[in-house]
C-alpha cells in the first residue's frame, strides 16, 4: 500500500509538476471517512485562498452520510480550516459544525490534498432516535483541486 501510493504521488508530481502555475485559490470536490460513534463518510465542495504568504484558509460544505443504530443517516455540515506555513507538509485547525455537534480538530496536510486530524465533538443538540454523536474523532480526507491545469 504504501509503495502504490508513494508511485502514486511521484506521477502525479512529474505530471502536474511543470503546468502548475501560483493561484490564489483552489476549488473542487472532498471526500473523506471519518470515524465518531460510528463510521461516516463525507462528500461535499471546498473552497481554499491564501490569506498572506505562508497561510492558507478553506471553508467546505460537506452531507455525512452514516450508518448509527441500523439507521441511515445524512447529517450536513460546514468547517472552516486554517492552514499555518503550508509547504509541501503543514500543520492545520479546523472547526466542523453541524446541527448536532462542534469539532475543532488538528491535523496534518500533505499540499492541502491529503488531511489527516483529531478532534473531539461536543454535543449542541440530540438526534431524535440516535444515541448522542460526540466524543473523539479522527478523519482522513481528499481534497481533489479542479482550478490546476493537468
């Protein structure tokens, strides 16, 4: 696993490495699984721009899809991320709101594709039917950027 994706990232660095020009933004799908009381998987948009040189803010806008209590559920979101002295690797926080819980999360980014975080959720309101959805919590996510020219 590691060495496909190890390949994996070398490809796409030899082919999207000499088209890349500096943007102040970036845009595009995410996707990631998260683990809290249950697994979750999540999907939606995102939305990154540089706020000075070295710093980098992205807001998104997710529907967690999750399977609790043999039940079905879709539970929207929104979070906003903050991205300290991005290189190729940098340390992030980040905060996920939805009607249920609050998360902040810390993390790690490999070029604000790859994320990966801890957290802990606190509990605003209960889903009826649903034991309550907080405590730890860690996430793997993909952001995949449709404003580079490939």
């Amino acid at each position: 696993m590691k060495i496909a994706l190890t390949t994996l990232c070398l490809l796409l660095g030899i082919v999207a490495g000499p088209h890349i020009q500096a943007q102040s933004y970036l845009f595009g799908p995410t996707v990631s699984y998260q683990y809290q009381k249950g697994n979750i998987l999540k999907t939606g948009v995102y939305y990154a721009t540089s706020i000075n040189t070295s710093n980098i803010l992205k807001l998104d806008a997710t529907a967690n899809f999750t399977w609790i209590q043999n039940k079905h559920a879709v539970i929207p979101e929104v979070a906003a991320t903050f991205f300290s002295d991005m290189y190729i690797l940098g340390l992030f926080a980040r905060t996920e709101f939805t009607p249920y819980t609050v998360t902040p999360k810390i993390g790690i980014s490999a070029l604000t594709v790859l994320e990966l975080d801890l957290g802990y959720g606190f509990p605003m309101v209960n889903k009826a039917n649903y034991r309550p959805i907080k405590g730890f919590t860690t996430s793997l996510r993909f952001n995949i950027p449709l404003n580079t020219r490939l």
